[in-house]
C-alpha cells in the first residue's frame, strides 16, 4: 500500500486570550479560508469553549503560558474531556521518542512539536529521531525557506503542518 503525505494549513487559536464569540468568529473565517482550526486549551474550562464552538481539534497545551513551566501529564489529564470523533493534539514538552510514545499511550492522535526543533542545530536529524515512533506531528519554529526544504526531505508521512512565517512573508506548505 502507497503511503499518502498529507500537508494541510491550519490556523491556532489560543482559549485563553479569546471570547467563546471570538473563537467562533475565527474559526467561522478559518473555515470559509479552508484552514483546518486548532483551538488551543489549558485546563477544563477552555475546552468547554472549544466544544462550544464545535472544534473539530482541539490542543492541550502542556505548557503554562504564564511561567513556561511544562507539565507532561496535562493533555493526560483533560484527553477524556474531548469526545473521540475530535481529533486531540497533545501540545508542547515533547523532548525526545519516549516522549512521543507518551503521547501514543495515552490517546492522543498528533502532537505538536516546536521548542526542541527550534533549538536544534541538525532539524532533519531531530525531525528524524523524534518521528522514528510516531508520524503525526505538527511542528512549529518553522523560520525560514531552509527550514521548510530539510522538513520536505525528511517526511514521510505527515498529520499536520503548522503555518510558518518569517517576517511579514507567510508560507503555507
């Protein structure tokens, strides 16, 4: 059987800084732009907003936004809340494969790579090792035209892709 690549732009949308009518209103718009919404939450509240407003996928962030501290077992703790039929990102501390398997272990369907790829000197070597367990991933830091052809080289199969950017020039891949 031929595996299929999949590349899909989506738009992030953060519970925590936006109303239920405010997160309605852009995801309303990234639908009309065919852009997939990952509506981002944090604790039980924001994805009861996330739920108001029919997410199809929904983020735990295992990352406070107001210390940067990391808590793995975040998006452990609120996966029940979100209901099957919605695709669920585990979002943030994902350091290395075991990492990964983590995250295969307790349910979730994708998870959203950035900090440790941002930081790494050798982004298809990293990319590599961290997909060797796990194929769906969304990555983040994308910075550059650079950045986007080691990414290309190196997918096989993918899940998801987050817009990248660099300056005011937007890629979508």
């Amino acid at each position: 059987m031929k595996q299929k690549q999949w590349v899909h732009p989506v738009s992030f949308l953060i519970c925590s800084i936006l109303s239920v009518e405010e997160l309605k209103y852009f995801k309303d718009i990234s639908d009309d732009l065919g852009l997939s919404a990952l509506v981002e939450c944090h604790d039980e509240s924001e994805i009861e907003k996330a739920l108001k407003i029919n997410s199809r996928m929904i983020g735990v962030n295992n990352r406070n936004l107001k210390d940067f501290s990391v808590n793995t077992n975040n998006s452990k703790d609120f996966k029940d809340l979100v209901p099957k039929d919605i695709l669920f990102v585990s979002e943030s501390g994902v350091n290395s494969p075991e990492d990964i398997k983590n995250i295969i272990d307790m349910g979730a369907d994708a998870a959203l790579v950035g900090e440790v790829l941002m930081r790494a000197e050798n982004k298809k070597f990293t990319l590599d090792w961290l997909k060797g367990r796990y194929d769906k991933i969304k990555l983040c830091g994308i910075k550059s035209e650079d950045d986007i052809k080691v990414i290309n080289e190196s997918i096989t199969r993918l899940y998801r892709l987050c817009i990248c950017r660099e300056k005011v020039k937007i890629y979508i891949i």
